[in-house]
C-alpha cells in the first residue's frame, strides 16, 4: 500500500480573508487545511485548469474521512 506524503505551503494573506476561510470552514464543520484544498480544486475546474491526481468530478478527501463504500 503506497502513502502519498502531503507538501507544505505557507502563505501570507490579509487578516479578513483568513477571518473568512476560518469561517467558512466551521460553517463547513471542515479543517481549514481541506477548505483551501476544495477551493482550489473548485476554482481549477471552472476555470479549465488540469488537476493530475485529482479524479473528475471529486474533491479532496477530508483527513480521517472513510474511503470504504
């Protein structure tokens, strides 16, 4: 069984955007860390962009969410 390892991304962004990604992530009863992950997945496929690794019409697994059907 392969493990694929994540990558870290620091970013810098204005205090009300953070303010609005914290948010919508418990509105959304999600970590921030998976909001920013479907966001960008999101904006990628309505604006054409390839997302290699990603399955159409999917979105990111959230952390601890069951794979089993």
């Amino acid at each position: 069984m392969s493990t694929v390892k994540t990558e870290m991304v620091s970013v810098r962004v204005d205090p009300h955007i953070k303010a609005a990604l914290q948010a919508t992530a418990a509105r959304e009863m999600h970590s921030l860390v998976y909001m920013i992950e479907v966001m960008v997945v999101t904006y990628c496929r309505a604006h054409g962009h390839p997302l290699d690794g990603v399955p159409a019409g999917t979105l990111p697994k959230a952390k601890g969410e069951n794979t089993a059907s």
